[in-house]
C-alpha cells in the first residue's frame, strides 16, 4: 500500500524504567525514538534519533522490525564531565552567550536568546512567583542571567557550556528524549528541596521539536523530582516557550497549560521580535505556554499590556474582552472578531464557509481537506464536522438548520443549553470526555 504522505506520523519514546526488552535502539544523541504511520502497527515503523531529523545530521535508521530480530548493543555511552578551559565563571561573570557564535540547526539546537526585556519579564515572574530554584531547559542565557540570584541548572545539547559552568550547574542534555550525557547524579542533587524551596522548569525547545517529544520530557523530570523527594504525585511549575500556532498540539499533549499573552522577542532573530524590517507586523508569535494561574502572572503595561478584570489576568492592550464568548479570544497579536454564524471569535481577515460551518481563510480553503482537521462539537472527535457526525446521525430524530441540537439560529451547539439532554461532559486538567445519553 503506498504511503499516505499527510497521515500524521505517531512516535514512542522509551521511559527511564524501560527494562531490557522495551529499551530503544540508542545513536550518539541516546535512545532513539519509534515511527510509524497512523495505518501502521509499532513493529512496522523505524527508530530514527531523537534530536536529528535531518539524516546529514544523524543518518541512524533502523527498521522496528530488526531491530527485534537482531537487538544491538547501546552505542550511547555515558561521558566524563570534560575539564574546564579557563576558569569556571562566578556568577557576576559575563555571559558567554553575548560573544560565542550562536548554533543555527532550526529543528535541533538553534540558539535563539531571549532579547532584555524577556528575560527582565522571566526574572520578574521569578520573583513574584517566589521561586528559589531554576531548570533551564535549552535557555542558556536566562540562566546566565538568574544564576546571580537564583539556584539555577543548565540542560542543553551545546557542550561548549562546560568550558564555564561546573557539574553543579550543567549537563550536556537532549530535551528531546530526557537523556543525559554526563553522570545525572548532581542534577538530581539540585532537585533535592527542602518545604521552603519552589522549583520552576524553563524550557525553550526548537520550534521545529514534536511537542509529544517535550511533554514526555517535562512528565519524566516531574517523576524524578516527586521520587527524589518523596512526594506523591506533585505539579511543578512550568515555563514552556513556543509559537502560539503550536497551543493546539501543546494542549493535546499537556491540557493543563494555558498561553499567556505576553509575546517573547529574541535578539539575534530577525523575526521573532517586534524590532528590525523583517519583524512581523503582529509582533513576535513567540508566547509563554505554562500550568501557572494566568492571574499569578504579571504582564508589563510599559510593552502594551492591560489587566482585564473580566478575565482576572493580563492581555495584551489589543485583545478586547468578547462578551459572548467571555474572554480575550487573540492569540496571535491581531484584533480579532466575533462571527455570529459559527459562534465563536476569528482572525479579522476569514471568512465563514457555511459548508465547513466554520471561518477560514480566504484563499486555498479545501472544504474536504478543510474538515478532515475540524474537532466535532457534537462528539468531541476530530475529523469531521457536526453535520458529518455519525454518532449524532444515528441518534437524531430530525434533521435541523442552526444549532442541530435545539434549531436555534444564535448559536452552535458547542454552547447550547440543551446538552445535558443529549450528553454527559466530564471536564478535567482541559480534557473534556463525552458521553452520549439515551435519547
């Protein structure tokens, strides 16, 4: 059968407890991570390397099905943590990532540093957080910046860090399949905490990493603090920097995180910042994904941002409060609307396509294609729209126009009072079950 080249490619991580027979085939970068297809079983994919998607980078690929029949032995072998050139930097010395040559692999290890006023915002929720410890994750420069006055620990694939900082403070790190390089052993020291100490995770991948990828990262770090100190099972703090048009895929992996509106610039980045011509004309898509109340978050009313008392947090000044659908609905620094066919906030240029039920854009809309990427409001499941629903099908007495489930023309039936009649939702950490009722 030939390869279907839009079916979404699956993945499999191997955990930390993985025992001999569930381990991975390892490259140079760690365990390796399995493929396959949506029409495939497991033992028909490929371990292909976590970090490298690229084969001029890692060419590693093998076939889950050899890799059964003939198991190798792992070539990823634990370092010696390498001597320091010079001296190790205290923490009132220059940052390094001022003057070495940034990495520029987009989808592997491309350094992007926060501009001064994100890290002066990172710094600043920190602090009214009351947060002691720090985990950088793939953010070197922030925590050049907090280890003044913060308990801060590097994780990042760039080796060079070891020339300046100590084994207390970094290890050689692949966020993408929670593999340490050197001994783990002082980084699980720094998890160690005492009842006064609140840890944060800060995490900048490349935008080009699967967010599958960091959330099993994020999940295996929380273990590993929660075993090491002899907790039950315990939330962290979470910072996780990515674009705003990732939220969706972010929200299925890790539903309890919420975007805030404050918008992240970089400084050696020509479009990811709201300074220079390349600059995009919404400012930097670049948001803060994280588990944190929004109402604990401080945004800086200096770069345009406002408190909305409707909301209880702060939005960005150019994200007006949508009474119908009682919130901020902007995500991507534009004013958006509400259209009152679909019943819900759009981006100012779509338009609505009374076939797809739905606002899209104007050019290249594909209503076939278009649905194939919709979430029902009927049954929860994505794939086709309400009128293409086969459960609802099934069940419904009469066909209706409007809301299918009353016949009401001011609203969808994401919002319709007669849900309850229909269905049971149970709602929990932004997941929502549907349970159809006898009707």
């Amino acid at each position: 059968m030939p390869e279907n080249i839009n079916e979404k490619l699956l993945l499999q991580v191997q955990e930390d407890s993985a025992d001999e027979e569930e381990q991975h085939p390892s490259c140079q970068h760690g365990p390796t991570v399995l493929f396959y297809r949506q029409s495939q079983r497991p033992e028909e994919g490929y371990y292909a390397c976590s970090a490298h998607r690229d084969s001029k980078l890692c060419d590693f690929h093998m076939a889950a099905a050899k890799w059964e029949d003939n198991r190798l032995k792992d070539v990823s072998v634990e370092r010696n943590y390498p001597k320091a050139s010079g001296h190790v930097l205290n923490p009132s010395d220059t940052d390094p990532t001022k003057s070495i040559l940034a990495l520029s692999q987009d989808k592997v290890n491309a350094q992007y540093f926060f501009d001064e006023a994100a890290l002066d915002f990172l710094a600043d929720q920190c602090r009214c957080l009351g947060i002691t410890k720090i985990v950088c994750m793939g953010a070197p420069r922030l925590h050049f910046r907090l280890r003044t006055n913060y308990k801060s620990f590097l994780l990042d694939l760039d080796e060079r860090f070891a020339r300046y900082l100590g084994p207390e403070e970094f290890c050689l790190y692949n966020m993408c399949n929670n593999h340490f390089f050197y001994k783990r052993e002082p980084f699980e020291k720094f998890l160690q905490c005492s009842p006064e100490d609140r840890l944060l995770i800060v995490t900048d991948p490349p935008f080009g990493c699967r967010t599958e990828l960091i959330a099993h990262t994020l999940r295996a770090l929380r273990r590993s603090h929660n075993r090491i100190n002899q907790l039950p099972v315990t939330p962290l703090s979470i910072f996780w920097i990515f674009p705003y048009f990732s939220a969706n895929h972010i929200r299925q992996e890790m539903p309890e995180m919420e975007m805030s509106d404050y918008r992240i610039n970089y400084s050696n980045h020509s479009r990811y910042t709201n300074v220079g011509k390349g600059s995009r004309f919404c400012g930097s898509p670049v948001r803060l994904f994280t588990n944190v109340p929004l109402q604990l978050l401080n945004l800086p009313q200096k770069e345009g941002y406002k408190y909305c008392q409707k909301c209880s947090h702060h939005t960005a000044s150019d994200n007006p409060h949508c009474e119908r659908c009682q919130k901020c609905t902007s995500k991507n620094g534009q004013t958006y609307r509400h259209c009152d066919a679909c019943d819900m906030c759009v981006k100012p240029n779509y338009v609505h396509c009374d076939n797809c039920r739905r606002c899209t854009q104007r050019v290249g809309h594909e209503c076939a294609f278009y649905q194939t990427k919709q979430i029902c409001w009927l049954c929860g499941q994505r794939g086709h729209i309400e009128t293409k629903c086969s459960v609802w099908q099934t069940k419904a007495k009469t066909a209706r126009t409007g809301c299918l489930l009353c016949g009401r023309q001011d609203h969808r039936e994401r919002r319709c009072q007669q849900r309850g009649k229909y269905f049971k939702e149970l709602h929990f950490l932004g997941r929502t079950s549907i349970q159809w009722l006898s009707i």
